[in-house]
C-alpha cells in the first residue's frame, strides 16, 4: 500500500506514531512551529536584506529542554536535555516503524520539511509539509531517522548540554525499542501477525546499525541498554524498564 497524502492508516495508533501533514503549517500555534533543521543548529544566523543586520532563528531545542526542565524539576539542565532527546527520538522512530509496517515505504522527514511545536506537551507534536514516499528497508529507515535526525540532534545535545555520546546513543536506542514493542503489541491485538513480524525484523535490524550496536541487549521485544538515561535524578523519577541500574544508584535497595 502506497503512502496517502495525510498518512491515514497511523490514526488508530494514536499517540506517537501520528504524524500531522499539512501544507501551509497549522493555524493553531503557528508561530511555534519551527523546522526541526533549526532545532540542530540553533541561533543559525540567517542572511538578512539589511547586510548590517542578523536575524537569529527561534532556539527551539532550548525551550524544549527548558519546558521539561520545568515539568519535571529536573535539578540539572543535562537530565532535562536526555528526556527531551529520548522523547523526540521516540516519535521519530515510532512514525517510521509504523509507516514502514503499515504501508512497507516511509516518508521523507527531511528536517526542513518536518516542523515541530516545542512548547507542546509530550508527545512531541510534529507535522509535515509533504509526503514523499521512500523504501522501507533498514538502510533507508536508519538514514531517514538515525542519519539525517538523531545523529546531528545527539550532537546538539552534546555539544550544548554536556550530555554524553554513549547516552545518547543508548536513548536513541531505547526510544527505537520502545516503539517496536509498542507497534508490535498494538499489532498482535489486532490479529496482524505479519505486521508484528515485520516490525520485530525491523527493529532487531536497526539496533545492529554501526550508530546503534552495543547500546544494549534485544531479547525478543525486551532490550536492556548499557546506558542510563539519567531519568532517576528527576525528583520521585526511579528507573526505567530498559535501564542498567536494577534500583536507583546511591539508594539503599
């Protein structure tokens, strides 16, 4: 089945495996909207028809990672700056995988057409101004989300925020898990095995991309990361399903 125009068939997903397409951008919260391109180069300066004059873009990556910092009283900037990475990286995978296992192509997410709202709350509210359909192997479903977003997204973080490049890497990998098995659930309910086997083939494929490989251990849907998303220093936040920690570290269990 070929890509429609507005991704119909990701609706009955809900939460974050829709992808919003339009062209021009939504009325609602326009101004909030920016290319996720600008989100990997923020305060790119941009040419202006006054030569003595620099207009700076939106610096949408630093309002995400604030507004997390915010929501979840994050203590340091760095833990506020994985969970917003983690839950981009989330969505991203999580429209692909779906696309690629509903219609077998994926869209071009090509960061100056893929707009995000970051002052949303989670999920991340993304849309996209025209569908342009590609395969749906693993090369081309790692270069659409791993190349062409998480690689400079992880480098911004990095760079910006001092969070490091093996815990990135393991949050890219967590988020992918994360929404294989969650795609591969939603399709066993509904008596689409051939669906669940594919997204399980996908998913195990893409985790031994040379950016992915080692980050963690895939045991059927299960994966266990080598990394800590540093989400247990959010106030009350424990540890996730997928963490190396069994228990918090420093509490007495």
């Amino acid at each position: 089945m070929d890509l429609d125009p507005g991704l119909s068939a990701l609706r009955p997903l809900g939460g974050f495996s829709v992808l919003r397409v339009a062209e021009p951008a939504p009325s609602r919260r326009t101004g909030a909207l920016a290319p996720l391109a600008h989100a990997y180069t923020p305060g790119h300066a941009d040419e202006s028809t006054d030569v003595h004059v620099q207009v700076r873009r939106p610096d949408p990556l630093g309002h995400r990672v604030r507004k997390v910092a915010a929501a979840l009283g994050a203590p340091e900037t760095r833990v506020a700056a994985s969970v917003a990475q983690q839950g981009l990286a989330a969505r991203l995978w999580s429209v692909t995988l779906a696309c690629a296992a509903l219609y077998g192509q994926v869209p071009d997410l090509d960061p100056r057409l893929l707009h995000w709202d970051p002052d949303a709350t989670a999920p991340d509210d993304l849309w996209l101004g025209e569908v342009r359909a590609l395969p749906a192997d693993a090369a081309t479903v790692a270069d659409v989300v791993l190349t062409t977003h998480l690689a400079p997204l992880a480098e911004a973080v990095r760079a910006r925020y001092g969070v490091a490049a093996g815990l990135l890497r393991g949050n890219a990998a967590s988020a992918l898990a994360g929404a294989g098995r969650e795609l591969e659930r939603w399709a066993r309910r509904e008596n689409r095995t051939e669906t669940a086997a594919r997204v399980r083939e996908l998913t195990a494929g893409l985790l031994a991309h040379p950016l992915l490989a080692g980050t963690g251990t895939l045991t059927g849907t299960s994966f266990r990361r080598r990394s800590c998303c540093l989400y247990y220093r959010v106030p009350g936040g424990g540890v996730c399903g997928d963490c190396c920690f069994p228990s918090p570290p420093g509490s007495s269990r």
